[in-house]
C-alpha cells in the first residue's frame, strides 16, 4: 500500500494491528520505514525505527538500507552516516544500491570528491 501511495491508509492499518492482537514483523516494519521516507516524513520513520527495536523486532540490514537511502534521498547524509555506523556495529552492511547512493554524493551534491581513501561500510 505504500508503495501504491496510500501511505494514510497503511498508516491506519499498521497502528492498528495492536488493537487486533497482531505484531508487524520485520517486513510489515520496512514497508511502513519505506513509505514514510518516501514522503519525506523522515522524523516519524526515524521513530518507527526505534520504535521497533524497542518491540523486539530487531532491524535487519534490509531495514536499514531502506531508511539510509530515504534519509539518502532527502539530502539527512549526516543522519545517513550515522544509521550506516550502527547498522555496522549491528553486523550488517550496506548493499550495492546504498554503496552506489553514498558513491554518487559528491557529485549530486556539487563537491569535489575526496581524495583520501572512503570509509568502508562493507
């Protein structure tokens, strides 16, 4: 539903699968994650993230993937960099499409890319 952009509806179902005795699992989690940073609302897909760890469904590298490339996307690279740290920490690393995004910065931006040696999140 997100992805179809009735991001309003999904919002409405997955908060209420509680109130029917249902937990979203990892995937139902990363649709929502998805949807939100799809529509810039990056705080409250920020929360969710949280929010989730929090019910005991801990983020996969999917997961985080997904919210590094929206915070990719809407121009957060310090908020990027910092969910790229801990998704390392966590034992995850970045994907193809994520390692590309983080590639392609300095030129989207208009920067001279660096010539010291990139850090690895592999």
């Amino acid at each position: 539903m997100c992805k179809a952009g009735k991001l309003e509806f999904a919002r409405e179902i997955f908060y209420s699968l509680s109130d029917k005795g249902l937990q979203p699992n990892i995937r139902t989690y990363t649709s929502m994650i998805d949807g939100l940073c799809n529509e810039g609302l990056l705080d409250e897909a920020s929360e969710l993230l949280k929010r989730m760890d929090e019910n005991g469904c801990s983020p996969n590298g999917c997961t985080y993937n997904t919210i590094i490339r929206g915070f990719l996307r809407n121009n957060e690279t310090s908020r990027a960099k910092e969910l790229l740290h801990v998704m390392a920490e966590r034992g995850f690393s970045a994907d193809s499409y994520t390692n590309r995004m983080l590639v392609d910065l300095p030129s989207t931006h208009g920067l001279q890319p660096s010539r010291e040696k990139p850090q690895s999140y592999l």
